[in-house]
DNA sequence: GGATGCATCCCGGAATAGAATGATTCTCGA
DNA sequence: TCGAGAATCATTCTATTCCGGGATGCATCC
C-alpha cells in the first residue's frame, strides 16, 4: 500500500455553476483527489460517467431534465460499481431513502459541508458508505411508519395540486370511494390531520415535490 | 472617469460554504472586484458590514439565524446607502418583491448565473437596479393581483400546519366565521381551487415557508 | 398454498369547508 | 376629515371531506 496511488477521479453534477466552481477549489488543493468532469444534468452526467469513469461521483438531485434519482439508477445500471455521494440542498428522509436505495453510498446536505466532503469522497472511494448525522437522525425517526404507496404517491400529488377527490377520480379513471381510501391511508401513514396537512408533511419529507 | 478606480468591495453572506468557495473562485480573477469579507449569518453579516463596508453584499435569503429579508432591512437602516444583491435558490415573486421592498438592488437565482453575476456586481455598484429577466417575468405575472395581508399570510400558515378553521380560530383568538372569510379572501386572491392548493401556490410563490 | 399487501369498490353519517351577502369597527393615509 | 381597506362577526346553504365499517380480485413472496 503506497502513501500516493492514483488519485480519486471525481465527476461533478449540479445545475448551480458557482457550486461547481466551489468544489473545484475545494478539490484542487488536493493531491490525492482530481476532478476530472462536471455535468449540469443528468443526461451530460451519463455522457460524462461513460467517457471519463470517475471514481466518485457528486451528484445533485434537482436538475432541469432527468431527477438526480433516475440519473444514478441509470449510471448505476450500466456501472454497478459507480460510486455515488449525493449531495443536495434538501433534507427530506423519503428522498434520502430513495437515493440510497438506487444505489449511492452517501448523502450529504449542501449546508453541511466543509472538509467533510473530502473524506467522504476518499472514504466511499475507499468502499464504505456514509450518511450524515443529521441525515440518519432524519432516517431514523420514520422507520417504523410504513411508506406510501406509488399510488398513494400519485394521489398525493393530486391532491397537493388541488383538486377534489371526485375530480381525481375522473383523472385517475378510478370511483372517487377508491381516492376517499387512499387519501385516509395517506393521512394515517403520515399522521396528517387533514390534506393540506398530509401535503406539507409530505413536502417537507420528500415524498412530494411543489 | 479612470479605467482602473478603487476595486469594488465585496462582502458574501451565505450559509453555503461551498456557494461563498465558488463566489470567491470566481471573484479572485477579477482586477476590479475584491472579496473583502464572508458571512454565514444574518448577525454575522451586520457585524461584517460595520467592520468592512463593503460596496456590493451578496445575500442568500434562508438562513440559520435572521431570514435574510430582516438582515437587508437591519442593513439598510444603519446604512441607507448599502448596495445589496440577493442570491437564493428559490424563486417565488411574493419573497422578491419582499426583498427589494427592503432596499435590495437586485434578485438572482443560483441556477441562473455565471459570468451574469460579475456584470452585476458592477452594474449594482454603478448605482442600477437588475432584476433577472426570469424573475422579472414572475414579478409581472403577478402584478394585477392584490397581495395577502398579514392577518391573511397568518391564518394561512396555520392552515398548511393542518390546522382546522376552528383550531385557528381558537389560536388567533378570534371567531370561526372570521377565519372562514379569510380563507375565502385567500382562495380568491391566489385563484385556488381549495385550502391545500392555496398553501402550494403559496410555497411557490414565497409567501409561506415550511 | 397461505400470508401479505395493494388497489379497487360500496355504504352511511358526522364534521368541516366554502360561497354568498351584509354589517360593524378601526386605522391609516390622502 | 373622509374614504378605502382591514379585520371582525353573523347567517344560510351546499359541497366536500373524513371516519367507521366491510368486501373483492390480484399480485408477490416465502
């Protein structure tokens, strides 16, 4: 084991140019790390995931075309051995979840960064995973309530976008009973008192976007 | 007029650690802008402002501490003459005009900058105003229509916490009929269609925050 | 093959929300 | 000081939401 293999290759995806242009700086004082790509949205990302083979990859979640989640299923797809570090400015322990689950091994709030970045980069190169505290606090208060169905999901939307219950029946082609079901499974999985409630919560947890 | 007079002091009050690394990357080549100061939070930043002057203040709007809308009126009430360009993620017309109502120059999107932000730095510094052309078209989508007052913006946040017309009514100390008629004069004033689509349009549009 | 979870449908009833209208008080700025 | 806009309360009526309950096909997983 040398002190000085090849350095880490890094790619970096974010809409926000001057968020790119930070972690550059941040990264070209290392010896050990080199950024070898950027990408502003998901379909560059795989171009560049593809011509340059990074070793970690920074990866935003909210970009003007594909969602940073279909991105990395897609990288993860064609790479299985991609790693990933997702890195966003949104909390929201379902979108966390989500991420994970697609295949990245660390999620990082955009606020909380500072030196943390560098070791995360050098420790999911190095084969491990690593959530932030504040991440995995968020995680772990919503373990034990089940998570809504992709159904329950599409509903919510609906509803967030404020349409009646009959009226999302008609659109969903489904007898506005069925909604009335999946809207009371919505609030108790969620412990919402009412929709508007059920949205915010929802909002705040990732499970639906505005 | 000299091509090279006293370069143009800088000060970056965002809590990004990395966005404030990119503003400076960014800043550093330039011969007639200087980064003379950084700040985290809306303490800090006044702090920062009385120590350095600065002639331009880049301001993020959500921050720890003080929103950045209070920190631009502190500002501007010690120094009338302070030049501010607000710098956030979010869009949301009602957060702008707030904003430039509390004596902002100018209102940019992260997303939407590069080059852009160091022809505004000079511009806001030249005495100009510049509004992105991207906010500049919400603030006109919504110029004809009247603004919540605060009772309304109130009684709002207490119906996206989920609270019921009765509950609210309870907590303002006021009747349930009241409450009724201004949730009808916010559906009314935001076009909603029900209570839950009030409070998503109202996200969106910065009146509420979650 | 049984268990589990999902989506669907149906019912009835109580509570809440929303529309329409009118009236009173108060403040603030022209 | 006059008037506009706010906030308040009230009444009536209808639509919608929410809460019980129960029931059916249809997957998937062990």
């Amino acid at each position: 084991m040398t002190s000085k293999p090849n350095p880490i290759k890094v790619l970096v995806v974010d809409d926000h140019p001057l968020l790119r242009e930070g972690i550059a700086a941040l990264i070209m004082n290392q010896t050990d790390i080199n950024l070898v790509a950027e990408a502003s949205n998901g379909r560059e990302a795989i171009e560049k995931f593809r011509s340059h083979r990074p070793d970690v990859t920074l990866m935003d979640l909210q970009m003007p075309d594909m969602s940073g989640i279909d991105t990395i299923i897609a990288i993860r797809h064609e790479f299985p051995q991609a790693r990933i570090i997702v890195l966003t400015t949104y909390a929201g322990d379902v979108l966390a979840q989500r991420a994970l689950k697609a295949g990245a091994q660390s999620y990082m709030l955009k606020g909380h960064v500072r030196k943390d970045l560098l070791d995360t980069i050098r420790s999911v190169h190095a084969g491990r995973k690593s959530i932030q505290s504040e991440v995995a606090a968020q995680l772990a208060d919503h373990v034990t309530d089940d998570a809504l169905t992709s159904r329950e999901v599409e509903v919510l939307a609906l509803v967030a976008a404020g349409n009646s219950n009959k009226l999302i029946a008609d659109k969903l082609s489904i007898a506005d009973e069925t909604v009335k079901g999946h809207v009371s499974s919505i609030l108790s999985k969620l412990g919402a008192n009412d929709r508007t409630h059920a949205v915010t919560l929802a909002l705040k947890r990732g499970i639906i976007q505005l």
